[in-house]
C-alpha cells in the first residue's frame, strides 16, 4: 500500500456521473406482462391482512396518505386493547425473559405484534410480504415444545422477527425490489434466515426496500412508496425502509436490515429508532439478493445487521448470532466469538463530535441535537474533543465509485428483463461514480488501495487524537421529502471504512420555532442541494436520529458505549 499516487482533483473529479444511463425500460411490455404480477403480489400481500385489526375510519387523517403530515405512531395507543399494547411497548430483552418466565406465551406475543404491525402498515405501507398465519403457526409449536420439554429453543425463542425482504425466504418469492425476480421463489432460507429460526425467531412479515436497493429512500415499482412513521408525507429513508417504519411504529420488536451506504442508519435516525451497521463478514450474507452471483464489489461491502428500539436488543441479536458460528457455515464469515464486555464508565469513553463533514453542513435540528447531546454527555463525564473531518469528500468519491464498479450490469440486467421504469432515485444511483462506463481492473486497483489508504489514515487519526467513537450526523437532515436524499456522506464514509456503527434516537425532535433555516454559502453543489432541501415546517416534529462510529470489529464495545450514551441523555 502506498500514499503517494493516490491524488485526486475536485476539478475534474465528480461524485456523479454527467452522462445518463442507457437504460430506457420498455412501458409497454413492463404494462403487459409485469403489471398484472404486480396486481396479484399485492392482492396475496393484502388479503393476508385480518381486516379486524385495521384502523377505523375516524382515526385515519383525511385525504390521500401520501401527503399527509399526520405522525402514525399516535394511533396505537388510541385502538389497541390494553394487553396488546403493554406487550408491544416491551423490548425483545424484556419479551424474551417474560416467555421464559412463562408470564406470556409466545402465541400472546405474536397476536400483540400483528395488531400493532396491522396498523403500522395501513399509515406506512411497511410490508412487502405478510404471513402472519404462518407466524402463529410457528408460535404455537414454540410454545408446545417449551411447555413439553421445559427448554427454550435458543435465546430469541417466541420473538416476534420482522425481515427485510431481499432474504431468501424459503416457499416465498424474494424480488430485492425487480420486478422480475416477481417469480422467484427460493427452496431454502438464505443463511442468516436459517440462524434466526433455529434461535427461535418467529418469522411473519417482510419489510419493503427501494428499486435496486440503493437508495436512502423507499420506492419501488411493486409496493410503491413506505413512509415515515412520525410524519407519513416524509421518507422513511432506506434501504431498509419498512424496517425503520415498522420498528418506529413498534409492529416489530426486533428486525433485519442490510448496509452498504447508510441503509440501517439512515431508516433508523428516520423513524427514532436504534440500528446497527456492523463490520463485514460478521453476518452472513450467504442467500441474500442484491447482486448477480457473478459479480463482486471488492472496493466496498455490505453488511446485515439488527435494529430495534434498544442497544440491548440489538446486543441480544448479535451475541444469539455469533452463538451459532456462522464462519462454520459460510467461508466469507470472519470467526469472530461474541465477546461479554461490561458497560464502561463515563470517564472511560472519549467520543470525538463531528458537527460538519466539510462537504456539506447539516441542518439546524441536527446541530441542535449534537449540541445538546454533547452537552448532556459532559455533565455525564464522558471526554469530549472536536473531531475534524478528514478527506472525506474523497471518501464519498471512492464510495460513489464502487456502487457502480460493474458499469451497472448488476442493476440494469435485471432491470431489463422486465422493462420496468426507473425510480428518479435509480436514476441517480446508475449515474454515481462513472456511471455505465465502470471502471477497469487498474481502475479498481486504484480506488482499492485508495480505500486502503483511508483506512489506515482513519486508524491513526483515532489514536493520535485519542477517540474510541465519533458522534456524527447519520444524515444532514431528519426525514426529509420522498425521493430527494443524493447526499450519503456521512453513512458512506464509515461503509468505506468498514467501521462499526450505532445509530439511535438523540431525543430531539425538529422544531419550526428553534430550528430556523440558516443563510449560508455553498462550498460545493451538493452542499446547495441539500441544504436547499430544508423546510422547517415539513421537518417540524421529526425525529433526530445520530450515529456513533468505531474502528472495525468493535460491534460490542459500540453498544456499550451506546448504553452510556442512552443513560446519559436520560439523566
């Protein structure tokens, strides 16, 4: 590896490619022979719902719900029987030690979980596929071997476990958000599926995801748009779009999303939610759509990961996952065994704050948020320093790079076969980097050691300047307008770096009365795009959701060092 050669110029240099993809899609075929596919995929997906559990009409804002600026997660607790409810404001910890308790079963959890999931997919068209039967199906058995054997499965044994959809799921299509992949149906669970069944996961709902899956946003051409559970007119964001709805929402205790540019953060910072965004190789990406299988990105990977509405939940995941040793099963898993850590002491952590990435500012909300945590993160005693952005413009360019490394053969071949068109986002996302030209093999070996490089630069800075984690804007706003975000820098940046992030809930909230639009001078277009995008009275009421980067492969000590964080902003 060497610094020497890896220049780039900012004059030539674009994140975005100028030139428009080749790809047209084909109206009339797409209107022919796919949209009647369509139809009968959702018609399945909505007769699968119990119309008992709906939302009556009187609670339900008026007009279309794509325009709405109406915040869902108030409707549960205004229809929910009061059992129900109780049940689905616990935490997976906490519903985990009440079914081994035997105080509830797993069939009471499940029940409690699908009225909730009901509604949250009424206000948020969150799910792309719904089994709920089969779920209870799955509880019942649950519940008949513990009441027999007197053993649990395994740890998450009776947990209600929501899915983004691109996972394998055995006797179901998985379409990753083509159109067609509509027929696909997989003989066997993708491997992490598999993981989480035999821990006693209960399996009864999959999450909507965007066209392609690249975009911090939720549109497709077979479910359409999720929204935003706090403010049903906003983005959800995404990829993991109707696991941050449904999660905010509570219709899930504990759900799987997928990251390869921000795509459990942003959904969780969206929808005030927890998320984490592990290093590679530690999940199994074994059975998972995103890419044909003769391609593979060197330069940037993606990982699954867990989000929840606690770091302990997500503790609870990952620690029940490595206990099944997934390296046995997938040569591409690192053997890495869960390490028991205790929460450090404030005094103990130093957490650099990143209040600008150099590239483009973030919203007043969000400064706000960072301010205020940091605040209440002195008083807690946690060191704090100032961290300064480092090249990450560079970053972002490697980045944008890599996701279109093959000249989006991925992408555009599977999009072709049925000629579906192009979500504006899509567009966006075939244009990054080079575009359709993709790079050559020194072109790869290129942008390799120059993510190679960063890397290394990032591991000195953070012991030079003494840091465990940097708290970081996980997007420059709170949810803003469906299909805008084109700014993925401070997700991406960590992506490339492989680094171990914790996003979650800062509990701040958008308001039009603090968080006045401030007039500034845009260093660059993308910092006047997004900037631009701010509306105080649409973010009014959002949540602000932040992220904690680590080094790599530090996936225990960043929930613990969430715990702190949590504990800190409760004082």
């Amino acid at each position: 590896m060497t610094t020497s050669k890896v220049q780039f110029d900012h004059k030539t240099e674009k994140l975005v490619s100028k030139e428009p993809t080749a790809y047209k899609g084909d109206q009339e075929r797409y209107e022919r022979d796919w949209v009647p596919l369509i139809d009968s995929y959702i018609k399945a997906r909505d007769d699968a719902i119990p119309k008992e559990y709906l939302v009556p009409e009187e609670f339900l804002p008026e007009g279309d719900l794509d325009t709405a600026d109406f915040n869902a997660t108030e409707v549960p607790a205004k229809i929910l029987d009061p059992k129900s409810l109780a049940i689905t404001e616990l935490t997976a910890v906490e519903l985990a030690k009440k079914i081994k308790e035997k105080e509830l079963s797993a069939v009471q959890v499940l029940t409690a979980f699908i009225k909730r999931a009901t509604i949250a997919h009424q206000l948020t068209n969150c799910a792309m596929d719904i089994f709920f039967e089969d779920g209870l199906k799955r509880a019942q058995e649950l519940d008949s071997y513990y009441e027999t054997t007197g053993q649990l499965v395994g740890p998450l044994h009776g947990i209600p476990l929501s899915l983004k959809e691109h996972y394998n799921y055995k006797g179901r299509v998985t379409h990753a958000g083509y159109v067609s992949l509509l027929g696909n149906v997989s003989p066997e669970f993708s491997l992490t599926n598999q993981i989480l069944y035999d821990l006693g996961a209960v399996f009864y709902i999959r999450t909507s995801e965007p066209q392609c899956l690249m975009h911090l946003d939720s549109i497709n051409n077979i479910t359409g748009r999720a929204r935003n559970a706090y403010k049903i007119s906003m983005s959800p964001g995404g990829s993991s779009s109707g696991e941050g709805a449904l999660i905010g929402m509570k219709g899930s205790p504990l759900g799987v999303g997928s990251d390869i540019g921000g795509s459990i953060r942003s959904p969780s910072a969206f929808n005030g939610i927890w998320g984490l965004k592990p290093s590679n190789k530690i999940i199994s990406l074994d059975g998972v759509i995103a890419a044909p299988e003769d391609t593979y990105n060197e330069i940037i990977g993606g990982s699954l990961g867990p989000m929840a509405n606690s770091p302990e939940d997500l503790e609870l995941f990952m620690s029940a996952y490595a206990s099944k040793k997934p390296w046995t099963k997938d040569v591409a898993c690192l053997p890495l065994e869960w390490r028991e850590l205790e929460t450090p002491k404030p005094s103990e952590l130093t957490i650099g704050i990143c209040y600008d990435d150099g590239v483009v500012k973030p919203h007043p909300p969000v400064l706000r948020a960072l301010k205020e945590v940091e605040q209440k993160l002195r008083a807690a005693g946690v060191n704090i320093v100032t961290w300064e952005p480092h090249r990450v413009y560079e970053a972002v360019e490697i980045a944008y790079t890599a996701y279109t490394a093959d000249g989006n053969y991925a992408a555009v071949n599977r999009l072709a076969v049925s000629g579906e068109p192009l979500a504006p986002l899509t567009d966006y996302f075939l244009r990054m980097g080079k575009g359709d030209r993709g790079l050559t093999a020194v072109e790869q070996q290129f942008y390799t050691n120059s993510r190679e490089v960063l890397r290394q630069e990032y591991l000195e800075l953070f012991n030079k300047r003494g840091v465990d984690f940097v708290l970081a804007p996980t997007y420059v706003g709170v949810a803003p307008k469906p299909s805008t975000v084109k700014y993925w820098g401070y997700t991406a940046l960590w992506n490339l770096l492989d680094y171990t992030c914790v996003t979650f809930p800062s509990g701040v909230f958008a308001s039009k009365e603090l968080d006045t639009p401030e007039e500034i001078q845009p260093r660059n277009e993308y910092e006047a795009y997004e900037y631009g995008l701010y509306d105080a009275d649409k973010a009014d009421g959002l949540p602000v959701g932040l992220t904690l980067a680590g080094r790599r492969y530090t996936e225990e000590d960043a929930l613990k060092a969430g715990i702190v964080v949590r504990d800190a902003l409760k004082a």
